[in-house]
C-alpha cells in the first residue's frame, strides 16, 4: 500500500524491496519495479537499475506507511521493515534493526527525504545485541548529513488522512481492494493468518466474513 500511496500521490518511478514473491507480484502488477532482496543489496540493486542515480525519497515502511513526494520528478524507493529488519549472512537470516535506514542514506539523492513510519521500538528484549534491546540503533550520520538529507519518522497520523483517501475510493480514484488475495470466513481466521505470518499459498492481505 505505501508503493500505491506513491503512485497516487505522482511518484515517476516506485522500487519495492521484498524478498516474499507473492508481495513483488503485487507490486509489479501495480506497475512498481520489484526489488528481491534475497539476490543482493536491495540499494545496489536499485543504484544499478538507475545507471547510478538516486532516488529522490525513501520509505521505511512495515505496511501502515505515508509518503510526501518532492515537486518535481519522483523516483521512491520503499524497503522495509524497521527494527525486525533482517540480512542473510553465510549462517542464515540475522536481525540487522539498522540495515533498512543504511540502505535508504546509500540510495537517496542529496537534499531528499527519508519517510520512517517504523517501526522502531524504544525497547526489545529479543534484539540481536544489547544496543538494540535499548533502543539504540546504529545510523550512518555522516553520509546522512554530508548529503544533507531530511528525515521524518512516528507513526502515521491515520486520522488525518482516513476520510480524504475514502473519498479517492468512492471516486474510483483509488482502488486498494487489489492487495486483497484471499476472502474466508471468520471460522477459518486462525489457519488464514497462520499461512499469511508464513507467507505460503500466495496470502498477502486477507477478508474475513463473519
């Protein structure tokens, strides 16, 4: 939804970094450029694709995500997912909070933005390292104010967007049903949200009828 929220609001360009193949369907079925994260570097990857010029704003986003676009041509660049962020390393997946915000300094353009909507946590006692468990997040400030870039971070103030985009759907301006992959009964909610926290049979955003 944040990779649609882009286009609505007049993004030239939009990269989705996943590594679910059933969420990069989606997004490139909405016209966004697919990121797979599990074949490398999602900001080389995109850096790449660019012939090495940056994107003009970047979001940090685990779903409920806003993002502002500059006033002239936009390229977005929409990772995710916060503090829980992982990276696979010759042992396996690791917990790496910081590697989601290294990956948007690297590839966002000097005077851009960077959009955190999260999350982030003040406090997580199943962090990776003791930093972490506090909080603490390690952050590249240096590239982050050579290139002058802006940052703004919480979470999205729903209230003051929810009635302005009902109304882009009552106009058919807007049509989010589209991440929509399965509809089932209430009964069957317990094993429908089992295979969406395992990411199997293709279940990205799921219905439930009473």
């Amino acid at each position: 939804m944040a990779a649609y929220s882009a286009q609505l609001l007049g993004a030239s360009a939009v990269y989705v970094v996943d590594k679910v193949p059933e969420r990069l369907t989606k997004a490139q079925e909405i016209g966004c450029t697919a990121i797979d994260l599990s074949k490398g570097d999602a900001a080389e990857q995109i850096l790449s694709l660019r012939g090495g010029r940056e994107v003009d704003r970047g979001v940090d986003g685990a779903h409920p995500s806003s993002l502002v676009p500059s006033r002239k041509e936009n390229d977005t660049d929409l990772p995710a997912v916060g503090f829980q962020a992982h990276t696979t390393t010759p042992n396996g997946d690791m917990e790496q909070p910081s590697i989601v915000l290294e990956g948007l300094v690297k590839v966002v353009r000097a005077t851009g933005g960077l959009g955190v909507p999260g999350l982030y946590v003040p406090s997580d006692p199943k962090a990776p390292d003791s930093e972490s468990a506090r909080g603490y997040v390690p952050f590249p400030m240096g590239k982050f104010f050579e290139k002058g870039l802006t940052m703004g971070a919480g979470q999205c103030n729903v209230k003051a967007y929810d009635r302005h985009l009902r109304d882009l759907i009552i106009a058919g301006k807007a049509k989010p049903s589209f991440v929509v992959s399965h509809d089932v009964s209430l009964d069957d909610a317990q094993e429908a949200y089992d295979k969406f926290d395992r990411r199997v049979e293709g279940y990205t955003k799921v219905l439930l009828h009473p």
